[in-house]
C-alpha cells in the first residue's frame, strides 16, 4: 500500500486550521498578569522585609554604637564598638587597628614642651623606641608610621615647622627629626600643588610644588642615610617620587623600604595607592600588590585592609563611571575590613542616596578616629536628613565632651547648633572655642555668618569679619562675611569688597555659590560711576 498517498492520514489540505479561541487567548493573557502581579508582590514584600530589617540592624547598631561612646577608655571604646551591620570583618585585624590606633605616643605638645628643656635627645629616645616595637614586636606593627601622624608631621602648619625646626636645631643628626621635617615639607608641596590633574596646574603651582619638594627630599634623603631601618622615611619618599613623577626615585624608595620591612602597613598602603590605573599601574598594578599583601596577611594583620583599598578606589573615584546599583556595591565593599578613610571616601559616595547607610559607614570611621570633625559633621548632618535633630546634636555633643580642647571638633558643634536652629547654643558654641583659641580662624568665620543671618547682630558680624580680613587676608572667609554684611544692608564699599573676592577666588569651585550670589547682587544693583 502507497501510504504516501492516503488520505486523512495526515491533515488534509482542504481542512481548516484550528486557531485558538477568544477564551484561551484572555485565559493566557490572565495566567501572564497574574504571574506579573505574583512576582511584583513577592518582589515588593522582600523589599518590604529588607527595609524593615535594615531599619532594624540601623536601631540595633546606633544603640551599640552609644554604648561604647559612653566607655571612657579609647581602647576598649574602639574594641567594644560594633562591626557594620551584616558585614564579614576579620577580629585579629580589627584589634590590631584599633590598637594602633589607641596607641599612646608623644603628641606635638610634649615634643615642644621637651624640646623647651634642650631634650631632644629624649624626643628621639621615644622615636627609637617606637621603630624598634614595630620592627621587633609582631604585635605593634605600624608603631613608629602611628607615632609620625599623632604628633601631626603630616600636616604643614606654621607651628608644626616652628617645633620641627627647632628639633633639627637641637640635633642636627636626627634622623627622626629629619624624616618629620620632610614628611612635613611634602605636605606643604601637595597644598601647593592642589588638587587638580597635572595638564590643569598653574606654572606657579608647579613651582611652589617643585621648591617644596626639593626640601622634603633632601631632608628625607638624609634621613635614611643616617637611619637606613626608619621606614616612615620611604613611604614620604614613594610620595614624593610620585608628586615629581619620578618613578626611578619611587621605585628606588619602595625596594629600600620593603627590605627593612615588607609587611609595612603605610608602605604598603602607599603603594597600593599608586598602583591604581589612573596613577599609571606603578608597582605591577593594584592586582600583583593585592597578591603581595595577601600573601603577607600572617605578618601583618592589618595588610586585609590593603587588600581592600582597589575596589574602594574603583567605587569612589572622581572619574569611576555611575553603576545602577551603586549604592549595593558600595555597602558590599565594607564587607571586609577597611580603614577609617575608605570608610569616609565609601560614605560620601552615597551621602545623598542612602542617608542610613552613610551614617552607619560614618560611624565606623569614628571608630577608629573619633576626632574626625568633618565625619562628625556628615554624619549628624545625615542624621538631620532623616529627621533626627536630636540624635545629630548629641553625636556632635559627646565628641566635644570627649576631646574638650578639640577647636575643630567645638567648631562642628556650633556648626551642627546653628543648622537644628539653636542660635543661642550655636554662638556659646562657637565663642568658648574662640575664647581658648583666639587664633581659630573657622569659628570666627562660622560666627560671623551667624550674626550676618540667624543671630540678626550685623555690628558683630563687621567686627568679626575686619579681624578676619586683618588676620588672614588670603583666606576668603572675612571677605565673604564682609559682603554678606554688606549687601545685606547696601553699605558702602559692598562694590569693592565683591570686586575683590571675585578676582581673588572666582576661579574656586567650592565658592560658586557665594559668587552666583554676588553677581546676582550686581545684577539687581547696578553700580553708579563714583561707586564703581
């Protein structure tokens, strides 16, 4: 039999094709809505259970965190605070930071007040003591590099090279005193450097740069040809290579330092942070140092936190590219242990979207450096954010009982006073911080706009702002409380005075605001002939 040619074996071609009717097709689209509808609930209740419960852990975590703000020892404060919420970090590592942290070391006071005696010998007793505990006792690293930061070598302040230079005085072969005079030097050529890319600085820039480090070098040079074991030396010297753009000297440096010490906690940390893509991948790039100190980790504890820095310097970039779940990458990177400053850098990068979790990275950078004034400020400002004045002013209150002669920190309190609408509290703030520190120029300047504004006492705010002028007439804060005063009340000589902070500061990104707010002025007031 043909089978090839029977017919109904198959479907006939004269036999319609079956199509599927109006009640299947509203059927399927049903079955499809509800499955949509099913999966948006679940979605939205898991949201729902994840908010809830990253409310929960907030709660449960800022109670922790006044806790151990009330523990009168730094210490055990540091030790007892707790570890972000939902977060793997290492105890061995975190102990140890906290212990580096709390170490008690000569501070830039009882260096002068030593060296008021003629006993430098004694300064550099101390140092020598440092360098042999972090060489020595694997349960001190990173003394020595602690012990250089504390006494604020780091910073260039006119008081800082005075107390510096009379070490060297005293003992021209120091070389502790010579590394703290050039870490101090490298500091001044980075303020005079700023902090543009180089294809954007000022022929002035590079020279006062250049000027400053030729000084830093020289003294730092020294220093390790006196001392070859004084390791917070080679970190300044990677710096300074790298400022200069010399990767012979950097390179040099790095080799020289590592054999003293490979597994030292700011060499490494220094190297790590040029090794980043945009730095030019110095030191085989952020990969091959992450294996390094990896495999360094038994040494060193504190190397996880290195281990740690290519993705928090990825996410917190200036140039890093925006990601739609920006805010997850960022908590997921404090899952392991980090640093107080990667936890600020990681905070400020979602400052504005996700004000709970901010607060909580704040927080733990607190941990670690409690007289972090601008932390203290971001944090309670965060605070204000979610309505919680009250919490806000506290944080910033506690930190001011804690460290009752921090100005920075009194500053912040009258800053976080003025903000809530405290007016009264915000100038008893801001003049016990004058009254110990005539010199503190942030204060005076913080005042003034409180009598420009809130405090309605325009005579004490043209008091204040000449005193500025007077004082720091390169700093744009007394300009900037004069023209306030000024232009609030048309008085004489507000031309002039605008005139001036335009041309002097215009080109300043973080002053667009008071010069959109002078030309607008002008704007709205057109200057006569005998005014202009």
């Amino acid at each position: 039999m043909d089978y090839s040619n029977r017919k109904g074996m198959g479907r006939p071609d004269h036999v319609k094709r079956a199509h599927p009717s109006r009640q299947s097709l509203l059927a399927l689209l049903l079955l499809v809505l509800a499955a949509i509808l099913i999966g948006r609930f679940w979605i939205e209740r898991a949201n729902r259970n994840e908010a809830t419960q990253a409310a929960v852990d907030y709660r449960a975590f800022m109670a922790a965190v006044r806790e151990a703000d009330d523990i009168p020892d730094a210490l055990q404060r540091c030790l007892r605070f707790p570890d972000l919420p939902g977060t793997h970090w290492n105890g061995e590592t975190t102990a140890t930071y906290c212990q580096l942290r709390n170490r008690h070391t000569l501070q830039l006071s009882d260096i002068d007040a030593l060296l008021q005696k003629n006993q430098a010998d004694r300064v550099d007793r101390s140092f020598q003591g440092y360098l042999d505990a972090a060489l020595h006792d694997p349960k001190q690293p990173g003394t020595l590099d602690a012990a250089f930061y504390a006494a604020g070598f780091d910073k260039a302040k006119d008081g800082t090279r005075k107390i510096i230079d009379a070490w060297k005085q005293q003992a021209p072969n120091s070389a502790f005193a010579l590394a703290a005079s050039g870490m101090q030097y490298l500091d001044a050529a980075q303020q005079a450097r700023g902090d543009d890319w180089a294809r954007n600085l000022r022929d002035d820039q590079v020279i006062g740069m250049r000027q400053q480090l030729d000084s830093a070098q020289r003294d730092l040079d020294r220093a390790v040809a006196l001392l070859p074991t004084l390791t917070t030396a080679y970190q300044s010297m990677i710096y300074a290579g790298a400022l200069e753009g010399d990767d012979e000297y950097m390179n040099r440096a790095a080799r020289s330092g590592l054999a003293v010490d490979p597994s030292n906690f700011a060499i490494r940390t220094q190297m790590m942070n040029q090794a980043q893509p945009k730095w030019g991948r110095a030191f085989g790039g952020e990969r091959e140092q992450k294996q390094e100190v990896e495999q360094l980790v038994q040494r060193n504890p504190l190397l996880r936190m290195v281990a740690g820095m290519p993705r928090v310097n990825r996410l917190t970039s200036s140039d890093a590219p925006t990601m739609w779940n920006e805010t997850e990458q960022i908590i997921s990177a404090a899952d392991k242990n980090l640093t107080y400053l990667d936890l600020i850098d990681l905070a400020g990068k979602i400052y504005d979207e996700a004000p709970t979790q901010a607060i909580e990275l704040y927080s733990e950078a607190l941990r670690f450096q409690p007289r972090d004034a601008d932390a203290l400020q971001w944090r309670a400002q965060e605070m204000m954010k979610l309505g919680d004045a009250k919490s806000a002013i506290e944080s910033v209150a506690q930190a001011a009982r804690r460290f009752p002669g921090d100005s920075a920190i009194g500053t912040k309190l009258g800053h976080i006073y003025a903000s809530t609408g405290h007016v009264q509290e915000a100038e008893a703030a801001f003049l016990a911080v004058i009254q110990r520190d005539p010199d503190a120029e942030r204060a005076m300047a913080e005042l003034g706009d409180l009598y420009n504004h809130a405090g309605h006492q325009p005579e004490k705010a043209e008091a204040l702002a000449d005193t500025l002028v007077s004082r720091y007439p390169d700093i744009p804060d007394g300009y900037i409380v004069r023209a306030c005063n000024q232009m609030d009340h048309n008085l004489d000589g507000r031309y002039e005075t605008i005139h001036y902070f335009i041309d002097h500061f215009g080109d300043r990104s973080e002053f667009r605001s008071q010069v959109a707010e002078m030309r607008a002025y002008l704007a709205s007031h057109p200057e006569k002939a005998l005014e202009r």
